[in-house]
C-alpha cells in the first residue's frame, strides 16, 4: 500500500484531502482509481487507512477507514560507542548508524 504525509488539519472526522503534487502523482503518475486504498501518516504518531472517493482539479477526496497509532518507531535501545576517527571520516559513520536507528551515540 502506498504511503503519503498529509496535514493534521486536512483530516476532518471520515474524510481527508490531498492536495498539491501529491494529488497529481496519485492520479496522473500511479493511475489510482477511486476505491484504490492508501496509508496516510501525518507526522503526529497517526497513520490512517483511507481509500479513495472521488478526484477533483489539484486534490484527492479520501475516506478514512481507519486510524491508528504509528509503531514505526523501533522498541530497541541502541548505543554505540566509537573512538574518534581521523579527517572527515567520523561524519560518515554517524550518518550510517543513524541511518540504522540508533538513539545514543558516544564519542571517545
């Protein structure tokens, strides 16, 4: 199922709007049809089943199925310790283990 962000605000109750690139990537781009599913999140800890009702000029009219809290979060504490490197080769490193998910990094 295809994901996309969406404002708080553009959620009123069963119904949500996308609007912008977003709505044309959805029609024009993946072809979706009305009745199609797709996950929504808005960047609050909800994601949202919906599928979609209707298309209209520069938005997509959704029904929100189903809402429910985000697990995307990994349980695992994770902590690396690293003695520190030489030139710019620490940057690297960070962006990689942060990239994996850690949630402490110690330099030393």
């Amino acid at each position: 199922m295809r994901r996309f962000f969406i404002e708080q605000f553009d959620v009123n109750g069963p119904t949500a709007i996308i609007k912008g690139s977003d709505s044309n990537h959805i029609k024009n781009v993946l072809r979706l049809r009305p009745g199609d599913k797709i996950g929504l999140f808005d960047g609050t800890g909800y994601e949202y089943e919906s599928c979609i009702t209707a298309f209209s000029p520069g938005k997509v009219e959704l029904r929100v199925l189903k809402k429910f809290p985000s697990t995307t979060e990994s349980p695992l504490h994770l902590t690396v310790a690293q003695a520190f490197l030489k030139d710019k080769k620490m940057d690297g490193l960070v962006r990689q283990v942060t990239e994996l998910g850690i949630t402490e990094w110690l330099p030393f």
